[in-house]
C-alpha cells in the first residue's frame, strides 16, 4: 500500500504498487466538502497514470451517513464533474443501503449524462470489490 494523503476523515492511498486500485477509506462521518477534497485527490492521482485504475471507497462504520445539505444535487455534481476518461470502474464498500439505493437510483436518471454512472457498483465488502476488479480486468 502507498499511501498518498490523510485527512481527519479519511486515508487516500495506492493498493497495488502498479497503481491501478486507488482506496479511499472513509473513516467518520463527511461533508460535501470532504467528498469534494477526496473526489479532487483522487482525480489527479487517476489523471497522472495512464493506465485505466479502479477506485474504491470504504465506508467505516458509522461514516456511511450522508451529509445533511441537498444529497442529490451534490451527487449528480459528482457525478457530471468527475469523470475521468481511465478511472474503469468505482465501487462503493458499505455504503449503507441507503446510500446504495440513492447512488443507484441517481445513477439510473443520469446516466444520460455522465459516463461515471454506469462505472459506480456498490458491494459489501472489500475483498468483493477486489474480486469485482478482478473480473473486470481479466475482461479488457
């Protein structure tokens, strides 16, 4: 693991020495402002390899809450402002149901939109998105 940055509520880092699975560990609960920082680390990490990378983020225990200001109108900001053409594919660890469901539902109404909603998976646990990643490059 290589780790890139730390923040009071959250951990950026390489998993693989190939950078190819960038891991965001979400350790407390977050504001649209911390998605936002994370979101702009994480763009130019991707942005600075030229190879595609998948990127995970790992809802710890009791962070999987969404900020309290306008959910939607942030995700679908996400969403249309964060594409970037070599990020493969984004997975969502723990994320809660709620958060699964919201992402899944935004995703389907914007996919029109942004290409980044069809990349979005959500999973349990990390070691599915690990074997989703997996799958995926054995594929392309």
């Amino acid at each position: 693991m290589i780790l890139i940055e730390t923040g009071e509520k959250y951990a950026l880092s390489w998993l693989d020495i190939e950078k190819t699975i960038l891991h965001l560990d979400i350790q407390k609960g977050w504001t649209w402002e911390d998605d936002h920082t994370a979101l702009a680390a994480i763009n130019r990490e991707i942005m600075m390899v030229q190879h595609d990378v998948y990127s995970i983020y790992q809802f710890q225990p009791n962070a999987a809450v969404l900020p309290t200001q306008l959910a939607g109108s942030n995700i679908k900001q996400l969403l249309l402002n964060t594409e970037v053409d070599n990020e493969a594919m984004i997975i969502l660890v723990s994320a809660g149901s709620f958060i699964a469901q919201l992402m899944s539902l935004l995703s389907s109404v914007y996919s029109q939109l942004s290409r980044n909603a069809s990349k979005v998976h959500t999973v349990h646990k990390i070691e599915q998105a690990l074997e989703l990643i997996t799958q995926h490059k054995s594929t392309t």
